[in-house]
C-alpha cells in the first residue's frame, strides 16, 4: 500500500508557504527562553503580543502589528507579575485587552491603551486570585463576553465571570476538579458548549463546563499532549507520542473515546506539536515545537479523514507560534492562514502567510466562506443560565461588514428610533452609511444618543497622538523605508479601488430592493 493518498481533487492542494521580507519581520525580540510547552505569542488585527525575557518578575512585549523592522531594545513593556508569564490570549471580541497567566499563581487581565506606550504598563484592570499554585494556561469562551478559563499545576480549571466592577476577583463562578495532573492544553467546541483537555496523564477528556462532569475520556495507546476540537465535524485532533515513542496525531469522534477512527506516525522527533484548525477552509496546519516546518492537511467527515497537502521547510527552528484570526489576513493575496514564528536563535519573529496560488485580483468568495467575527453571540448571564449560542459570522470581503473593536451594547441601538419598513434593506443601509460616511452629521446626532455621539468622538481622538495614526509605520528614515512607504501606499490606493467598485454594486442592488418593495406595496 503506497503511503501517498491517491490523488483527490482539492481547491487547496497548491497552498504554500510565504515568508515575509526581512523588513516586515520583527527583530531584535527579546523572547522568552522558557521551557514551557505553550504558544508564548497572542496576534490579534492590531497587535502582536509576545512573552520575553526580564528580571525579577514576568513580562510581555505588546507591538503595534505594523511596527515591523528592529525592536528598540528599551521598548516599554506589559509587566505587573511577580513570576515568569506562561501565556497570554487576546480577548477575541475586544482587541485592545488581554489576559495573562504566571508563575505567582495569578491571572491579569490588562486593557492596552490606543496610543503607543511611552513607559512600561503596571497597572491590570482586573486580577483574578484563586489557583493554589502557577497557572499555565488561559482561553476565552468563543461565543460568551467575559468569559474566561484557566488552568493551573494544582490540577483545576477554574471558570471567570470578567463582568464585575471589583478590579481583584478571588472567587471562581465554578471549578472542575476531574483532573489527576497537570492540565496541558484546553479547546472549546464552536459554541462553547464542551470542552477538551488533555492531561500530563496521557488522557483526553471532554468535559461539559457549567456541570463540571465528564462526558468521555480516552485511556490507551496514544499519549495525548494536545487536543483541538475541529469545528462543526463532532471530531477531535489530538497531537502526542505512540507507544514507541513517536510523534504521532489522532482523530477522535467526540461522543466516543475509546478508540481512535485514524492515527498516523510523523517521526521521532521530541518536540511537542502544535495543531492549529481553520474550519473555513477544513485545513489542519501542525506545528513542531523546535522544528521548522509545517504541515498542512486537509480534514473531512469521510474516510480517510485526514489528507495531507504539503509541508513548509524551514531551516529556523520556533520556539513558539501566534496565529492571526481571520478577519486581520490579507484577502486581496489570497491568504487564508497567517502564522507568526517566534526563532529564538535570531531574537525574531517571521510571519509566515499561507497562500492559496490565484491569479485573479478579485475577492475570492470560495476560500474565503463567512467566519466568525468580533461580536459575541451571549453575554455572561446567558451563557452561564445554560444558553448556547453558534458564532456571530462576517464576511471577509472588504466594506462588507463594519467591525467594532469595542461593540455597541445590543440593549441599546443606536438607530432605535427609526422604524424600518424592511429589517435587511435598513441593515443594509445603515452599514453603508457607518462605512461610507455619507449621512450627514446632522442626521447622526438627531438618531444617535448623546453616549454614542461621545464614544464616537472619544474613539476617534484617541487613535491619533500628535496627529499621527498609530498603527501606521513610524515617518521614514531611510531611502528604502521610503520606498517601502511608497508600495504601501500604492496597494492601499488600489485596495480603495476595488472597494469603491464593491459600494457601486451594493448601490445597485438596494436601488433594486428598494424598488421591488415599492412595487410590493403598490400590488397590495
């Protein structure tokens, strides 16, 4: 039996993998040389979090995303622990706050200002105080606001509700206890409704997370170091050693742990792999700690399951990895996955992006279906009740959807005294009017109340510091960043291109809309 599969038709066999330039690369990092088994690295469309290295306490560089080129190496920092920082998330529906979790057994929830920081940042907006000994892994819910999960060395995961005014939170909403060693990694369903772990035992356990019980748990064979659940499929990926000491990944059918539907030895490396799932795409990437290279597969509900593309060659080994969400990838260039590969031996981080080969310059719409995007689907109360609730999805196509990052409270619309004839054609105005800015100002302050006009303008103010936006690169210095300045500028001219050829068409197609109501009304 030959070991390739047989040759199956795929949109993505052809994807490969782009490094970036030498000048978009981060240099100089100052990454951290600890031995812990996690990802050290958080990306979100604005930043790029990333532990490092510094005496007496714990740390974490907070780089505005466009700030590529060599690192000050007195560049502030985000430091407030008093042991060595383990990991760090970015919350996945406020882009300017993230949490942390160390060695001095504590949890911090930190809200990075707009503008650039000038001195390092000591001051965490919240500090979660319940785990007996150091914590070392922290998830937000994917669906519910404020929720967040940790994991610590005295064997608990530990449940927070974030919507509280006390800034030191020391009790838990609730703590599951079903664990008998330390707890290695931790991935939610799509709605949040379950949760994998796996243990420093070997075994991969699903858990309902409100009750606490334990729903299915694996016991031979494969020993497990990670787990991620794999979208809408009902299926597990679980990455570890075989019983000859291989590394090795696994398929599991969540509702049934007992025996594995496929396993596949990779080599014998010692390293621990990461696996990373997009399920707009259906592609599994794996990820060697220590190693170079990535593998890439593609994943489906029939045999043989798991099909595997390619692999991109490295020759720098990562000691950790940060992966972009959807919704800051580049889709003019056909990227459907964006890692950013932290290499020790050279103080660097590299995005890598993945690129599916096209020739056409237009939107994509079959890569690129709708993804989950930066609003959550519950609030605190409701997810804790027992509701469960799928992602709110967005569209990647540019100017098609307006994301926030600070959402709007749902209770309190902006637009709510206006009384629409058609819910779908006022949504769609409205986003163009958001997008476009053509309703005067005068009709936004006569529907928007006073604390929106506010927020706005506060908003506004605050992404400017001396007249400069601060996500841009900082003025050039040299002719090549001058230059490099220049194509930017170019591809941003005809990105607005394409999207003013994006507004004409949906004109268009509310004229039509607007124009079968009226004939709508006129039959009745």
């Amino acid at each position: 039996m030959s070991w390739h599969p047989q040759y199956r038709s795929s949109k993505f066999r052809h994807v490969f993998g782009k490094p970036a330039s030498k000048e978009n690369c981060y240099d100089s990092v100052p990454i951290t040389r600890s031995v812990h088994d996690n990802h050290f690295c958080a990306v979100n469309p604005h930043f790029i979090a990333v532990v490092t290295e510094c005496a007496g306490g714990g740390a974490f560089l907070v780089i505005p995303l466009h700030q590529t080129g060599k690192l000050d190496p007195h560049y502030p920092k985000v430091c407030g622990h008093r042991g060595n920082v383990l990991d760090v998330k970015w919350n996945p529906f406020d882009d300017f706050e993230i949490a942390s979790c160390s060695e001095d057994a504590t949890i911090k929830i930190w809200s990075i200002p707009k503008q650039l920081l000038t001195r390092n940042l000591t001051a965490y907006r919240k500090e979660l105080v319940g785990h007996a000994r150091r914590v070392g892994l922290v998830e937000w819910h994917p669906t519910a606001a404020n929720i967040l999960f940790s994991a610590g060395y005295d064997y608990k995961v530990m449940i927070w509700n974030l919507d509280t005014k006390e800034s030191v939170i020391t009790s838990p909403m609730s703590t599951i206890s079903c664990h008998q060693d330390v707890i290695l990694s931790m991935s939610f369903n799509t709605n949040g409704s379950l949760l994998a772990t796996t243990c420093k035992d070997r075994k991969i356990r699903v858990i309902d997370p409100r009750a606490g019980t334990v729903l299915q748990a694996s016991y031979k064979g494969h020993r497990a170091s990670k787990v991620l659940f794999l979208g809408n499929l009902k299926k597990l990926m679980s990455t570890g050693t075989s019983r000859w000491n291989n590394r090795q990944v696994a398929l599991w059918d969540q509702d049934n742990l007992s025996v594995p539907l496929m396993e596949e030895d990779l080599d014998g490396s010692s390293g621990v792999l990461f696996p990373f799932y997009d399920a707009d795409t259906s592609m599994l990437y794996v990820v060697g700690k220590g190693d170079g290279n990535i593998r890439y597969y593609e994943v489906s509900a029939d045999k043989p399951h798991l099909s595997y593309l390619t692999e991109y060659r490295s020759y720098n080994p990562q000691k950790g990895i940060g992966v972009m969400p959807k919704r800051g990838l580049d889709v003019s260039s056909c990227e459907i996955f964006r890692f950013y590969k932290l290499i020790t031996t050279k103080s660097l981080i590299e995005p890598i992006s993945m690129i599916v080969p096209r020739r056409s310059e237009s939107y994509q719409e079959d890569i690129y279906p709708p993804t989950a995007g930066a609003q959550p689907s519950l609030t605190a109360q409701e997810w804790l009740s027992g509701m469960n609730r799928d992602p709110i999805l967005v569209s990647l196509r540019p100017g098609s959807e307006l994301l926030r990052p600070h959402p709007l409270p749902a209770e309190r619309p902006i637009f709510n005294s206006m009384a629409p004839a058609s819910p779908r054609l006022l949504n769609q105005t409205e986003k163009l009017a958001a997008e476009d800015g053509w309703r005067s100002s005068s009709l936004l302050e006569e529907k928007m109340p006073r604390w929106a006009a506010e927020h706005r303008l506060e908003e506004k103010k605050t992404w400017l510091t001396n007249g400069f936006d601060v996500f841009e690169c900082p003025p050039p210095k040299t002719e090549n960043e001058l230059l490099q300045m220049f194509y930017r500028q170019q591809e941003e001219i005809r990105r607005l291109r394409e999207l003013l050829t994006q507004r004409e068409v949906q004109a268009k197609q509310l004229e039509l809309e607007i124009k079968n109501l009226r004939m709508g009304s006129e039959q009745l």
